[in-house]
C-alpha cells in the first residue's frame, strides 16, 4: 500500500487529516506511533476545528520538522526547514487554492462550523468533502520532495 493509500485509510479510519498525513510517514520520522498519534492531533480541523491552516499541511509541516529539524537551536537550520514548508505549502496552495481549512470547506460547499462536534463520519461525509484527498495530496507533494532529495 501506498503512502497516499495509507494517509487515506487512516484518514477514513477516524484519524484526524493531521494524524493521518504524519503516520503515512511512521517509519521515517523517528517518533513512536502513540506520539505521533498524540501530538499531531490539535491539528486537525483547522487546528482543533477552528478552521485556521488546514491539518493535512499541519501534518506535513510537522514531518517536516521531524525529518529535518536539528535538535539545537541552529539559525541556518531553522531558515532550511522554514524554506521547506513554504515549499511545500506553496505546492499545496497551487494545487487547492488555499492553506486554510475554512476556505477549501467553502469551496467543497460544505458549511464551515467552528469548534463544537466533529460530524460523525459517514458514507455521505466522505461524499461531501474531499478531505482525504487534501490528506492524500499533502502526502503526494512531501513523498515527492523527500523522493528528490533522497530521504
């Protein structure tokens, strides 16, 4: 199964967008899969529902981090890893039209609600939205770039 497949999957399993782009890359980010689960949650929705940057680049951003951050406080990595997310941000925007959660639901016509419940997820949930293509697209742009930069 493809990475892609497997972001998916995770996605339609009840994984946040965030989880499920962070976990399609489980084996290369060094981190257990209950961290990864934990910490990448928040992100999700928009960052917990509030329909800010979308999860799927959140999980991106946060495999980016995890891949090539240092752990000491290096100015000329921090500029490295900032230059990667725009990249890959810039991709994303490309393709969609937008980082924010908020905007690609409107576009979706999918009625934006900030905070409170997650809709249970169902056969017409999935049909509705397209979130598990933003998740499959999030892990398309990072597996290519890793791909080209030999990771």
């Amino acid at each position: 199964m493809s990475r892609i497949e497997k972001a998916k999957e995770y996605f339609k399993q009840g994984y946040a967008c965030s989880q499920a782009v962070a976990l399609a890359f489980e084996d290369i980010i060094g981190l257990d899969r209950e961290t990864i689960i934990k910490i990448t949650l928040p992100f999700g929705g928009g960052l917990g529902r509030l329909r800010l940057t979308c999860g799927a680049v959140s999980g991106m951003a946060f495999v980016v981090g995890a891949v090539f951050s240092s752990a000491e406080n290096n100015p000329e990595n921090k500029k490295k890893v900032y230059a990667i997310t725009q990249e890959l941000c810039a991709k994303f925007k490309e393709k969609c039209g937008s980082l924010i959660c908020g905007e690609l639901l409107a576009k979706m016509q999918v009625p934006v609600e900030v905070g409170g419940e997650a809709e249970v997820r169902t056969k017409e949930y999935y049909q509705k939205r397209s979130c598990a293509e933003m998740v499959g697209l999030a892990v398309e742009i990072l597996e290519d770039y890793l791909q080209k930069n030999s990771i």
